[in-house]
C-alpha cells in the first residue's frame, strides 16, 4: 500500500508549489542530473536520521555546540521535508514532526537567549541573535509547510500555537526595530514571518512583512527592494554581502509569486530582484566575487545562495547564460526551478554567459558614486575593478577611487579582502581578526591615494557612510572602457580625481591599463599612492636601496605600522618600471611617468602582527612630499609568459618604450610606444562627450566619439 | 602522380623504422590521436616553413639569438623529416635539404665558437658548448635519416663528408675527454656518433660509441648504463636531472635495437633503461617531479623527455600503466611506439599507473645511501620523501636525511628547490642565481640537523661526493612506511640518524608522520632542526615572543643570512604543538616532545635578498645548545579542513593529546593518544629485523613483524 501525501489543497505553497511537486516526484524515478542530486540528499539526511534527535537547550554562541546543533535542525528539516514530498515516504514527515514537536516541548520555555550581547536590540531565544532565529524560521515553516499533509489536526495545532506563531510574534511585533528596519536582518525577519502568515493563514501577517508592522509602507519587504539595491541591483555592502542577502529576498519573492500572483512581485520595481540576481554574477572574475570590503576571498559564485538565485533567473528568464553559471556551480536545487535547471543542462542548453563591462551606480537612487567593472577579451579574460563607490556600512572599506586587475584566472593588482579566518577559533575566534580594523580597512592597504598618512575620511565609518564618491563618467567602445571619479570629502580640502581605463591594443592584442589620479589640494600634503601586487618581484629600471640586514615597519599607524618597508629608491625623469611575476606564469610591468620627485617604497605585509594573521603579500608605494597637486601617471602592461616547466620564458621585457602626456583643451593625450608601435590614446574630460569631438593632432584631423578613442599612429 | 618515397632498403633506420613507417602512414589518414598530433605538428612546421631558412654564423652563447636559432634548426628538420616520412610529400624532404645544404655551406668555414668558455674542454663550433652540438647531431642525424631516400646522391655525398662526418669526428677523436666521459654529456655525444655510424655505415663509430674511442669498455654508452644509474634505475642528480638525462639514452638504445637486436640492449643491465625511466615516473608527486638538488619546482612528468621514455616503456611492455601517465602528459609524438600509445589510449586500454612506497638505493652500486618514498592513500593521496641520499654532484644540495612531505595535491613540508627564474633574462640572465649557492644549497635551507650554524661538509661538495648517508632499513607493510639512515661524516665527530615513517592510524581513516631525529657527538654542539612550511601559521601552543616593529636577519653565513627571525618561544616540558593551513585547505599540526631546552625560532626567508631574488616562506627552526646528544621527536598531523568558500571549518584543532617514547630493548615504542584513541607504534631497531621478534607491553604479547607494527590499544 502506498499512501499518496502532501498534495493538499493548500500545502505546500511557499517556494515549491503542488504542481512543481508532481514534476520533480516524476524527475526522481528517471534518469537525469536531479535525480542525482535527489539520491545525493536522500543519502546525506538518511545518514542523519539514523541519529537521535537532538534540540539542546541554548546556551552558546555564535559557532558553540547549540548554535550550530540549532543551525544543522533547520536544515535537516527542510531537507526532510523535500525528500517526504518527493518519495512520499512517511518516515521523512515523521522525523520532521518528530523533531517540531520537541521544539515545542523546548521553546516556551525558552527566555532571551543567555548569551546575547548585552544591551542588544535584537537578541533571541534559540540563537543568540535574533538574526539566526529568523533564518531558522525561514527554513522550518517551509519544512513545516512541506510535511503539513502528513500531521495530525492534534499535532498541527500544538506546532502553531506553541513553536511556529510564537516565534513569528517574537519576530515581528517583538522586535519592532529589527523587523522594521531597511536592513538585511530585517528582510530575514519578513521573510519568515510573511511566509508564516501565508502557511498558517494569516494574512495581516503578510501585509506586515511588505509594509512593516505599521503597514505603513516605511519598512517592511517592499521598502528594502526599494532601498538596498541600486536601480542596478547593486547592493552597498559588495558582492560578498550581496550573494548573502540575496537569499530571503529570492525566498520569500517566490513564496508571494505563488500566493499572490497579482502582486508581480517580479515586475516589482522594474524587475529588480532578476537585476540583483544577475549583478550578483556580474561581481565575480573567475569564479569567484571581487573581494571588495568585508569578503573572504575564496567566496565565489558557486554560494548556496546564488544557487537559489541562479535557479529563479533561470526560472523567469529561461535565459541560457543562466545554465553556464548553474553548470559551474555543480548543484541541483531539489524545487521546481532547481528542476527546470536540471532539465535544461541535461538537454545541453547552456551558452556562455556574458560577463560586461558595467558602471554599477551605488546607493539606492543609483547615484552614490559607482562600482566599475571593466573586461576585455582582447588577450585573455581581463577584467579591472574601479571603485568610486559608496562607503558600504560597516563592512565597507576606507579605499575611495581603489582599483583592482584580474588577468588569466588571477588577481594581479589586489586588494586584501578581509583579515578573517572564518571559523577557525585559534584565529580570534573564527571573527574579523583585530588587523581587519587596523590593516585591512585602512587606506594603505588599497591600491589609491592617501594623504599625510591617514585612511580617507579619518577612519570614520559614519562620516563615509556621508560622503560618497561621484562617477563623473563611464564609457565603453571598441578601444575599451574608461570611468573617472572624484572625491573631495576623503580628506579636508583635497580633491582626488582618477581616470582609469582599460585600453585595447588592437594591432598588438594586447590589453593595458592606464592610470591618471589626480590631487588638488589648498595645502601641501604627503601623498601616498599603493600599489599592492600578487607575485615575486622581477626588477626595477631605476636603483633601489634595500634594506637586507634589518627591517622596521613603514609607520605607526592607519595601516602603515603592518607594512614592513623592505626597500626605496628615487627613479630620474622619465618612465619608472617595476616588474612583477605571478603565479599564473604571466609578467607585468607598472611604468609610472615621473619626474624626478616620486619615491618609491617597497613594501611586505607583516609588521605588528604577533599572531601571525596577516598574508606577507608585496607592494609598492609612490610617494611625493609638500604638494598642494600632483598627477600620478601610469601604465600597467600584462606581458609575456615564464614556463620553466615547458623551459622557455617569452618576453619577460617590457615592451613599452614611450609614455607621453599632454593636454589639449578638453582632451587628455597621452602618447606612448609599445613594442616600438606609436599610440595615440585620446581621453575626452569635457563635462559633455555626448558629441564627435574633432581635434587636430600633428597636422592630422582626428576625433574622439564619446570618452575614449585610440590611434594607431602608424596606420597614418 | 603520387611518388613514393622513403621506404628504402636501410633508410630510415634509427628510432623510427620503415615497417613503423608504413603503421603510421595509415594512422595518420585515420581518425584518432595520432591523426590529431601530426595534423598539429604539421600546421607548426608549415608555418615555420613559409619563412625562409636561417643559418646564421655561430655568434651568441646560451640564450642568444644564433644558438636559440641553431637549436631550432634541428627540431625543425628533425620534424619536417618525420612529416615527410608521414605524408610523402617532397616539400618537406627539401626543406631538410636545403636546410643541410646550408650547414654544408656553414660548417667547414667555422672554428671554435666565439662565446665558448675560456680554457673550455669542451667547446662547440655551433654553438658554445659541444654539449648542444651532440643534440644538434642527434637531432640531425635521424632527420637526415628520414629524408635519405629523396635526396640525390650529390648531396648525400657533400652532406656526409662536408658535414655529418666531420661533426662525428669533431664530437669523437676531437673531444676524447667529453666522449670517453661516464656523464652525461658523453651519452650525447656517444648517441649522435653512435647513430651517425649507423646512418652512414661507420660501424666502427658504433663500437666507440659503445665501448668508448679505444673501444676499451672503460667509457661509452655501455659503461654509462652502467655507472650513471643505480640498479634500481637512479639517477645520482635527481629526478629532474634523470628526466633531461633520459633522452639520449632512451633514443639511442632504441636504434640500436633497432639496427643490431642481437644486442638485447633493453635487456642490459637486468633492463635497467625500464628501470629508468620508471624511476623517473615514481619520482614524482601529483605530476611534478620531488624537487630535490638544483630543481625548478614546475617540472612534470609531461617533460618532453618523460614523453619519450613513457612511449619506449609502454612499447616494451604494454603495461597499461604507463598509458595513464601518457594521458597525464598529453603529447603524442610521432614514432612507431608514441602510434602505439596514440592507438591504446584511443582504444581506452589505460589503467592508474601504481606509485609505490620504495627506497630507490643510490650510486652505481645501490649502496650509497638511498632515497626513499613512502606513500599512503588512506586519507588521499600522501607522500613522503626521505633523503638519506648522496650528494649528487656538482647540482647537489647539503641536505643530507632531510624530509618532504606532501598531501592532497600540495608540498606541505617543502624543498626550496634551486634558486632561479629560468630564461629570465633580468634574474641574473636566467643563470641561478646567487642564492641558490648562498640559500638554496645550504643545509638550514632543508629540513635537517645543523650543527653550529655550518652546512653539511662544510658546505664542500667534493667532499659531500665522498661521504654518502647509510641507508640502515627501509620496510612498508599494512602499518605504514618506515626508513632509517645515519651519516657520520656530515660533521666530524657527530653521527646524525634518523628514523621517519608514514604510519596508517586505520580507525581514524589518518596518516600521520612520525620524525626521531638522534644526533650523538664527541663535543658539545648547538643543533638547528628546521622545518619549511607552506602556508600560514594558525597559532602555537606556547607563548611566541614575536618581532613586531624589527627584523634582523638570523645569522651571517650559511643561509642563515637569509632568513629573517620574527619570532621564538621556548614550549615548556610536553607537547609543542605548531599549526598552519596549507593552501590546499588542511591544517597541519606538527607536534614535538620537548624537555624544555628546546627553543622554536620562527622565520621567514627573505633576508639579505637585494634583487628579491627569494620566495618569502615561512619556517621554525627547533634549536637545542651545547649538546653533546640530543633527540628530536615529532609527528606531522594533517587534520581538518578549511572551506570559507562554503562556510564551514572541520577540525582545526590537533587531535594528537599524548606523546611518550620509550625503549625496550632494540625496540622504539611511542605511544600516542589520537582523538582519544591510545596507539602504540612499535619500531624495530635491531641490526636484523629478519625475523618476527614477540615482546611483553603492559601485561600483553605483542610482536612486530619487520620494523613497524602500529597497535590500536582500545582493541585489546
Ligand atoms: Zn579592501
Ligand atoms: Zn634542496
């Protein structure tokens, strides 16, 4: 006898619906890549259902025994929950039910959470934070949700009053600050409690979570679509918190398309949740997320979270960029989208995905400054990260105008990512190690100016938070891509202006960056400008004195007392190299236009680190003295190839022979010669490029349209 | 009209012969892998073909434009001659023609080269050295061979007598001392003469490539056979000197199989060319070679070298084991056995190759110490090289019973390897570099005893070739791996032993590395024992006092002058524990039995280091002071695993809570307590382990059979 459960008439409704049930019950008896993935999990939980239940009483932490027990029942919960729904097999809803009824013994007794922070505003009962609890709401009314079918009316009404509506209060009206709060723990909290109001009919609940308790329409679901993305579907904090908030927002979106399809959730705001899904991907090289402010590094676009994101883009779109990504992500969603991925590759019907050059406007009106991303496929898979953004919160960085560049599968200009060892306890914990304050946010560590040795706006996150950069123009065309920003309140009295392209070189397929950071000031200042690299140092064109026998740190504080200054030297007038090796077999050369004022210091991340918890990475910086304006000028050439294994090294010489710089009205020019070609590169700074702009260079008529424009002045 | 050529009565009849001929001739019009590798080879020499031939007179030495020109030359015709022999088309053949025609021109005009080394033995007239001329003949001789039949007798007639000839005398009678060498150099020069008999019906030119210019037997290719390799098929130098070593010897044996199988070469020496090349093969991790001597880290088994040698071991045995290593290397070439290999692979005959746990004995006779490999696959793919191992001539470094130690796919106890950025012309012109004399050779560059500061032999390395290690045992059984060697003459008066094993904890699915490291001497000493490891430090179990704001070099000779010293601690009486995280995701713990007197200085290298010629790694060196006997005891336990891509962090923590060696006799007895499980490791130190020798252990009979027994104590 085989009893059929779970197809009622109103559960499960949230993420999966009835009829996706009766899609993905048929995709598990064939062959195909979710059937894997279904025979996958099935494995995985049965192992775990083998075990006793277990729902401690809480009493840890972030990372200790409950919190992580707590963590690993939602979980297994909703997994549980799925696989009942698939295979029917009782045995699935019982352990679900099993284990919702001994949180229903545990929960009313439940007080705050022991060990909160003291004086939190949001704390909770089974997790210290608030936070934790509504992500575990979020998964267990699905998982409730999902079993539904199989509980008794007895067993049902004891889960609701005791455990699920209980935490929803808890949840909503609370912690008014957090569940109404423009926030990302306030979207897990509307999630959870919006969803719960679907599941358990409660429909004021819904409008709760869109509107805020209130219904006012100042908080709530809605809101935070309006204001935690750029119309772009940029989010503040970076790709790295980008693809963590994506989640409840990608959750409960689906939850309400399936309730109330005639709220065009998806259509909400120009379709901005598809945007944030799709910027997500876009914020990544190789794999992985630029590792802008906050992020790990290793963090990239295989994240369970855009996983779900990628199967609802896939989902809305049927746009096959979508499947190249899902392909790379190597996992199978067990939902009905999952299921419309796992079809679609099992057919083959992936393309490439398009990765672009983009201007990402910030803030939510799309007008805080921006995030670059510029690419060229000219020599390989390049990309340049720019960054005239917003400050980004807490997580965000003190690096104004920072740049990063990817060549080859490999970060070549860097930026140190977040000094943290996630959850390894004897490093700090598992927490945002000490020298993430005091090395990581700080200007120096980024690849951008500052001043008298000091982070851009004092280090003051607030006054960041304030003062956003401007993009003063983005443009891309046949001769690459070109941004330029501004900041006047990093520091008083001082404008930093950069112009950064990424330029093809056409006739000699090759991709270079150029480099022009601008400082005006009303006073004289230090000016400092990094240059952090990944690699071995292969020389320098002009003497460096190095200092072999002793080493001490560059400074004492905002950053420079990390950095160890291996070595200096002063180049003459004319073009300063400094050539470097990564691990990709691939060199680089930086030749920055000097006259004879810039010194350069050479750098090795490790100094004051009694824990040894820095990554001893290397870097240059430029530094003039006493200036009220200074022009750093530069070119960064990717060149050549070391194979040692193969035994040959090609071009392991700079080809850039001539670097020239002029200015004609609006017009930047700069000339260079690269492997003995001349080029003319043309940078149109006017306040409108909207126009042709004709200008005669060397008795020949030439013209720039829009931003940028390159000339091969051979091809004359 | 299609003529056809090539198939005459003895032409050619080197490496390739007429029936191969005629099996690659219907390959190639086939589809399959050998199709695909002449079609790429072809489209490669096409292009070079389009342009016109340059035979430049000899100017440049190593790198320079006339040698590299010179070098190409010859794999070019040598190319050409195998795409003729394949396609019958004459083009090919007269490239070759007019490319000999023009060394006709060339070479009876020159004298010794211009750039050869001043009081040079052995200079070339091509090129610099007569090192590079012997593989210009080689090279040359078998691509003459291939076109022979489509050239007319005139130039048959001026090529050999203007050319061929005279460079076989040149390379022979003109350099008695090269070729009459037991090196390597002289089996260049005794292949290309040796074939060069062959080719032009100089018979008497094969039996002084054979059995030297006299025809004594005290040189040649025969007394090379002999000598250079141990019986086991070691090469003194290393692997990475066996893989360039392997070609000439590998390509001459094969025509002499091929023109005199009465011969048996492949039969010489118990087969010790298979042996050889194997060797070659066992002595690598993850496709790259152990990088000990002067190595450059990057080089595989996908080596040219190794491609021949794989294709010649796969003909003379079918061993489907060496398919596998074919597949890895991805490189069919186009010779009657590299068809054979294209065929199998394509019939998908491949099987995994088997790397095993051997001592590979060293020197001709096997009996100069050994170097030994311990392999386990219990926990992945782990290995361990112990180098109880003599010098290795003029490449060799003072690392004499260092260790490596390698684990999922990384080096985590690492070998500098050389110091040098081949072809880099900026890095010391490519040469190696200064430090590789000053750093990379000298003993604290290793992970082995240094007694007061000064390298092994005092850093002479014609001593060093005196003075091998003894190998005492070396035995693998269901326990693990275990070795024992000593040397006496590193130091005077000190006699240095060691005892490292690979042991297989089977209950905890772990492999861990037990280090007895005894030093007895006559005076008192201070002994360094450094490790280098890759990847960064996550803390210690006793207090570091580290170098925050200064670092000064660690010591003035020896390489010490390049290391920096950030930091030390003295661990008190117990375990010091000392952890990093590779690369790779895993943490290693290594662990000590200390006595209190033992201090942990923590470097880095990079001092004294003014072109950054160094990779900046981290190390500990364990140092113990006026010591006349001392005994260093350590496990290596790889745990855990660090995934911040995924978010979670498994065992970062040793498990390793209790140490306590012991000795009963001729027995070692260690007994650790491995998350929670008491193990006992009982090693057999006798002179004679022949035997299964039976002992009493806390009221219970146990036994060891050979050296190692590991007991799970629980399961008593
Ligand atoms: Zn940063
Ligand atoms: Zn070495």
């Amino acid at each position: 006898l085989v009893l059929s459960y779970g197809v009622q008439a109103s559960h499960p409704s949230l993420v999966i619906t009835q009829s996706d049930v009766l899609e993905m019950r048929k995709a598990v008896i064939e062959q195909g890549s979710f059937a894997t993935a279904y025979g996958k999990l099935k494995a995985k939980v049965d192992l775990q259902m083998a075990l006793p239940i277990e729902v401690p009483v809480p009493k840890d932490g972030g990372g200790g025994y409950t919190h992580e027990r707590h963590k690993k029942n939602y979980q297994l919960m909703y997994d549980a929950g799925i696989l009942f729904q698939l295979n029917q097999d009782k045995t699935y809803a019982d352990y679900v039910r099993d284990m919702l009824l001994a949180y229903v013994q545990l929960y009313p007794t439940l007080d705050l959470h022991p060990a909160r922070k003291v004086k939190s505003q949001n704390p909770g009962k089974l997790f210290w934070q608030s936070l934790n609890e509504a992500v575990w709401l979020v998964h267990t009314i699905q998982a409730y949700d999902l079993v539904y079918g199989a509980l008794s009316a007895q067993d049902i009404d004891s889960i609701e009053t005791k455990l699920l509506k209980p935490v929803a209060l808890f949840l909503s009206q609370g912690q008014p600050s957090t569940f109404n709060k423009v926030h990302n723990h306030g979207t897990w909290a509307t999630a959870g409690v919006g969803m719960a109001g679907y599941v358990m009919d409660e429909p004021e609940w819904v409008e709760k979570a869109l509107y805020d308790l209130e219904k006012s329409g100042k908080g709530g679901f809605l809101r935070q679509l309006d204001e935690l993305f750029s119309p772009q579907g940029y989010y503040n904090e970076g790709p790295y918190y980008q693809r963590y908030a994506l989640l409840p927002f990608v959750t409960f979106a689906k939850a309400i398309d399936n309730n109330d399809p005639q709220r065009k959730i998806f259509e909400y705001r120009d379709g901005i949740l598809l945007k944030a899904i799709d910027t997500t991907i876009q914020l990544s090289y190789d794999g992985l997320f630029f590792p802008i402010n906050d992020a790990i590094k290793s963090k990239g676009i295989d994240t369970i979270e855009l996983v779900h994101g990628v199967a609802l883009a896939y989902s809305l779109t049927e746009d096959p960029g979508y499947l190249d990504i899902a392909r790379h992500q190597d996992h199978i969603i067990l939902s009905g989208d999952g299921l419309k991925v796992a079809q679609a590759l099992d057919k083959g019907l992936a393309e490439p995905y398009q990765f672009e050059s983009v201007a990402f406007g910030d803030g939510s009106d799309g007008k805080q400054g921006a995030l670059v991303i510029m690419r060229s496929q000219l020599a390989g898979d390049q990309a340049l990260l720019f960054k005239p953004a917003a400050q980004g919160l807490g997580h965000g960085h003190f690096d104004k105008l920072t740049w990063q560049f990817y060549d080859q599968g490999k970060e070549i200009v860097s930026d140190y990512g977040a000094a943290r060892f996630l959850n390894v306890e004897a490093k700090f914990g598992g927490r945002y190690l000490p020298e993430n304050e005091s090395y990581a946010k700080q200007t120096v560590a980024h690849n951008t100016v500052v001043v008298d040795e000091t982070s851009h706006f004092n280090g003051d996150v607030e006054v960041g938070n304030l003062n956003a950069p401007t993009l003063n123009y983005f443009d891309t065309n046949q001769f690459g891509t070109i941004a330029n920003g501004d900041i006047s309140s990093a520091y008083p009295g001082v404008k930093l202006e950069r112009t950064l392209a990424l330029i093809n070189l056409a006739e000699l397929e090759k991709t270079i960056v150029l480099d022009l950071f601008d400082v005006r000031a009303s006073a004289e200042h230090q000016l400092d400008l990094p240059l952090h690299y990944l690699g071995q140092l292969i020389g320098t064109n002009f003497e460096l004195s190095v200092n072999t026998e002793q080493l001490s740190a560059l400074g004492s504080n905002n950053g420079y007392q990390h950095l160890w200054l291996k070595g200096r030297g002063q180049p003459e007038q004319g073009l300063a190299k400094v050539s470097w090796l990564n691990e990709n077999g691939r060199f680089y050369t930086h030749t920055s236009l000097v006259k004879g004022n810039e010194e350069f210091l050479f750098t090795q991340i490790g100094a004051n680190d009694p824990y040894f918890n820095l990554r001893n990475e290397q870097g240059f910086i430029r530094r003039v003295k006493d200036k009220k304006q200074h022009q750093f000028i530069s070119i960064l050439e990717p060149h050549g190839e070391y194979n040692p294994g193969k035994e040959y090294t090609l071009e392991a010489e700079s080809k850039l022979t001539g670097l020239v710089h002029g200015e004609q009205g609006d017009l930047t020019l700069i000339k260079i010669t690269m492997a003995g070609m001349p080029y003319l590169i043309v940078v149109n700074q006017s306040a409108d490029a909207s126009t042709q702009h004709s200008f005669q260079y060397q008795d020949k008529s030439l013209s720039v349209n829009g931003r940028l424009a390159v000339y091969a002045l051979n091809n004359f």
